[in-house]
C-alpha cells in the first residue's frame, strides 16, 4: 500500500518510485542516494560517502570489514 491508499502492481522501479515521491518535500541536502551498482562495485568507496555523508568517523578498520561483507551475487 502506497500514499493515499494506492497499491501498484510489483514492477521494476516501483518502491524507487514510492521513495522518490515520499522524500520530495525534504530537503535535498538531507537525502543520500545509494545506488546498488555503485554499492555492489565499490563498496568501500560507498561506505565511504556514506559516513562522509552521515558524519560518522570512521572506527579503526571498520570500514574495510564492512566493505568486505559485501557479496554482490
């Protein structure tokens, strides 16, 4: 079920959609888009912006242990 009681058939790019359209009254600096192809190709680097992003320091090594759970398969 969507915003105003819509439901939509399960296709590709629907919960994008649902997203885009929940997160358009926020500001922009406030929104981090993730993508799973940048994710899944990089992780590290992804991690990376995302604590960047968030204002978290990275812990020793974390990074890289999270990096490393990643299994793009």
């Amino acid at each position: 079920m969507f915003p105003g009681g819509k439901q939509r058939d399960s296709v590709p790019g629907t919960c994008v959609d649902a997203a885009t359209g929940a997160l358009a009254g926020v500001e922009a600096q406030r929104v981090y888009a993730l993508h799973y192809e940048d994710f899944a190709g990089d992780p590290r680097r992804s991690l990376r912006n995302l604590f960047d992003f968030l204002g978290v320091d990275e812990a020793s090594g974390s990074l890289d242990a999270l990096a490393a759970l990643v299994r793009p398969d």
